[in-house]
C-alpha cells in the first residue's frame, strides 16, 4: 500500500521577539497598547526561563524539533505561518498585535525544511497590502509554497500543489474565519491582495470551498484543508465548525487541519478522515506572558498523519510532545505529555478518540 506521511503544527510565529534574536533582527518597533518594542518579548522569556544567546543560528527556534523531522522522515512538512515576512512599516491601524520578521531572517523557515506555509490567518496583513506581497515574494524565492493569500482572489483561494515523487500529489487549501480576528476588508478580491476569508460557515461557503477542492482534484490526490477559525481560548469545538469539518470529509477532502486557538484541541477521525479541529500554538515567543496559564500554551504537538494514498484513509497518527524554552523548541517532559495526553483524552471523549503513550514519549491516536 502506498501511503504519504505529513508533519503538521499548530502557529508558528517567527516575528517579534523571535526575530530579535536571529542574526538579522529587523526594526523592533510595536504598535502594541502595553508593548512598545519586540526587546520586551525577549526579556520576558528570559525572566521566565533564562538568558537567550544572541544571535542564534537560523535553525535555534526549531531546537530538538529538527531531530524529530529528520527521525520521523515525513514525505511534506507543513506549517501556519503567523508572521509577516517583511521590512514593511505600513502597521494595520485598529489591531492589537502586529507581527513581522526580517526578510534577511527568512532561512529560519528554510532551515525546518518546511515545503509550504499556509497564510489565511489573522496577521498576514498586520503590515499593509506591501508586506503581504513582500512575504509571497520572500517565500517563494525560498521555494516554500504558499496557500490561503494573494495577490487576488483567485490566486488565495488556489491550493498549493505539492507533488511527492514516486507517490503522488498533495493539495492544500487555506481559509480563514472572522471568528479568529481576521479583518472584513483583508478578504482577497478580484481587484485585491488579501488572504482567503470565509465570512460565514453556512452550506453555502461549504458548497463553493467543496467545488474548488473537486475542481483540482485528480484520482489520487490527496486533498488538505487548512482552516484558522475560532478564538483565542476554549476547548469546546463550536457546532458549525464541527459540521463544516464533516461537510468537507464527506466533499471528498482527506483532512482538516484546524488553528486558531493558543492551545490544542481534540481530534476526530470522521469516515477514516483526519479531523484536527485545533493544533494550538507551535513555535511562538509568548514566554512569561502572564494569563491563561491553565491551558499551557507553552506546550505543543508535532503531528505526524500517515495516510493511504488510494483514498485518503488515516492509517496512523504520531504526535510528538513539545514545549516552548528560551525562545526554542525542546521535548516536553514526562509530566507534560502525560498533562496533554490527559486533555486530549478528555476532549476527545466525544469525539471517540483517545491517545496511548509509546515508548520514547511519542503519543499514538486510537479511534473507534
């Protein structure tokens, strides 16, 4: 049987304090109500953690991360990427938080081996239509492909096609939601660069996304939705994206990939189809942020599907445990894998899901 094995996240922000750090940290200035200059990010992950090098090489922020990738050896590797990729100072007036990395710092992205980056999100346009363009354009020069923003409508809602010698191909859609703060006017249009906006989850917006999914498709291809939607806390799954998610497995797509939220989710496995309805933070500089404490932001997952290339079926999922130190990503400890084990159990118990340790820490899903 021929199978294609992914990595995917949940939000990866290499902008702000993160940027700081890197060999070429861009203009620090924030618009922030509280937070004035991206330094502060920095201090406070080295108050809560200890001192952070500087600069780091490109490949610091992915830490222990890189290890796994090249031990689990997934066919693509695949991201949300929150950042802007720009030396744009057009800052979007009216939002709180504004993200951008120096263009000089783009080889971070390169250096996980990231083969494309999904943009509908809420801060790809926190510095103008100009640093929109700009981040494409640093991206594609890269060779990471991108899905979910444009220089138009038509090319944000395209999918990014990611051939896998000897395999197959892998489609990936991107959309976003207002419900994760993405703003009314970013919606790309025929005549404007913007990200992929999907203004309501009603049979409608299901219909059209399903038909540009078929559109594309080709017998074996594997078909991705990558969706940012909800808001920043909560466990619960609203009903309409849990409808929505079904919708486009029962459309023909193969798997939902779910962010918005700071923290992870629960997982279903609808018709044998992968269903992540929130993959939670990955990479990010949100260290001694004080808030929220409970739900542990710090600590992520790498998600690592394996599915059949005939149909799309989840065949397996790996999940590696990881947690956010210094500005890098490291292996979560026992304990903590052993707490996200427990909350994905506890929010998948609905969902007829639960996950199993395995030796060496990774987490293993069941489904009935």
């Amino acid at each position: 049987m021929t199978t294609i094995t992914l990595f995917l996240c949940g939000d990866v922000m290499t902008g702000r304090g993160i940027d700081q750090v890197l060999p070429h940290p861009g203009d620090p200035q924030l618009h922030e109500r509280y937070v004035k200059t991206a330094e502060a990010y920095v201090e406070l992950a080295e108050e809560a953690n200890g001192p952070v090098p500087r600069p780091v090489p490109f490949a610091y922020p992915w830490g222990e991360a890189l290890a796994v990738l090249a031990a689990e050896n997934p066919d693509l590797r695949l991201a949300n990427l929150e950042t802007a990729v720009t030396q744009s100072q057009e800052w979007w007036p009216g939002k709180g938080i504004h993200y951008r990395m120096s263009p000089r710092n783009a080889p971070c992205l390169a250096a996980a081996g990231l083969q494309a980056c999904t943009l509908a999100n809420n801060h790809l346009l926190d510095w103008g239509r100009g640093g929109l363009t700009e981040t494409l354009a640093v991206l594609h020069r890269l060779g990471i492909a991108t899905a979910g923003a444009g220089a138009n409508a038509r090319q944000a809602q395209a999918p990014a096609v990611l051939p896998v010698p000897g395999k197959g191909r892998v489609l990936l859609f991107a959309a976003g939601t207002g419900s994760s703060g993405i703003p009314p006017d970013w919606e790309a249009t025929a005549g404007r660069a913007g990200v992929y906006r999907l203004s309501e989850l009603s049979m409608g917006t299901l219909r059209r996304l399903s038909e540009q999914v078929a559109a594309v498709r080709k017998p074996g291809d594997i078909a991705v939705v990558s969706l940012h939607w909800g808001g920043n806390w909560g466990y619960a799954i609203p009903p309409e994206h849990q409808a929505f998610a079904r919708g486009l497995v029962e459309a023909g797509v193969d798997l939902v990939h779910g962010h918005s939220a700071h923290h992870l989710q629960g997982i279903e496995v609808y018709r044998g189809k992968l269903i992540l309805y929130g993959c939670g933070d990955f990479l990010t500089d949100y260290e001694g942020i004080s808030g929220h404490q409970a739900f542990r932001s710090d600590l992520g997952l790498m998600y690592f599907p394996q599915l059949a290339v005939a149909d799309g079926r989840l065949l397996g999922l790996r999940l590696i445990p990881t947690r956010m130190r210094r500005l890098q990503l490291q292996r979560a400890s026992a304990q903590e894998a052993a707490w996200l084990r427990q909350v994905l159990n506890r929010e998948g118990e609905r969902l007829q899901t639960r996950v199993e340790e395995e030796p060496g820490g990774a987490l293993r899903l069941r489904w009935s």
